[in-house]
C-alpha cells in the first residue's frame, strides 16, 4: 500500500507543478502569485516524500512518475528563469527610457519611488 501512496503523491506533486506552469504562462500578477503558493505547497509535499524515496528502489511504477515529476520541475524551472531574465529584460529597458545611459553605454539605473502595498 506504501508504494501506490507514493505514486500517488508523486501524481500529485506533478499536477502541482503542472498547475504551476499554467499560472507562469498567464504572467499576470496574480497568477505569477498562485503559481508561487503552488510551488510552496509542491515543495513541502516532496520534502515530506523524500523520506519515503528508499522505499521504492526497485518500483518501476514509482520510478517512471519519479521521472515525470522531473520533466515537470524542468518545465517550471524554465518557465521561472525565463519570466526572470524578462523582467531583467525590462528593467533595463525601463532605465534606458527613463534614465538614459551611463558614461559606460549601460542603461541607466532605474530609481523606484518608495511606495506602500498591503494585501487584504
């Protein structure tokens, strides 16, 4: 029984992640927010599994939704470097139009007013 609740956590994990990748691709604010609750909740549920890994050397079931949850972390992780180096993209952009450029031919810094946010 241990090894179909593995499997199944693993499943579960992998709709996270999969989850996650549907709310990077929206690139909203509020689904870049979901998508960051649902891969704090992946990692917490695969922190909780990996004491129960052992246990399934030798499952083939296990080990091929094992391989599913990677390509489905590969595929997050590659969403999240993308939106990175996007918003990197932009920053530097933002500091061209509004500051410039440097004595160096780099963009100039962008300068953020200071602001207050709260969430209800």
């Amino acid at each position: 029984m241990a090894a179909a609740g593995s499997i199944e956590d693993f499943a579960s994990v992998r709709a996270q992640l999969e989850c996650a990748c549907r709310h990077l691709t929206l690139a909203s604010p509020v689904a870049l927010d979901q998508a960051s609750e649902v891969l704090n909740s992946a990692a917490r549920q695969m922190a909780e599994l990996q004491s129960r890994l052992p246990e399934q050397a030798g499952n083939p079931a296990a080990l091929e939704e094992a391989w599913r949850v990677r390509r489905a972390f590969l595929r997050t992780r590659t969403l999240l470097y993308s939106a990175a180096a996007f918003h990197g993209n932009w920053t530097r952009v933002r500091g061209a139009i509004s500051g410039g450029y440097t004595r160096t031919g780099e963009p100039g810094p962008v300068l953020y007013a200071s602001r207050l946010c709260l969430q209800a």
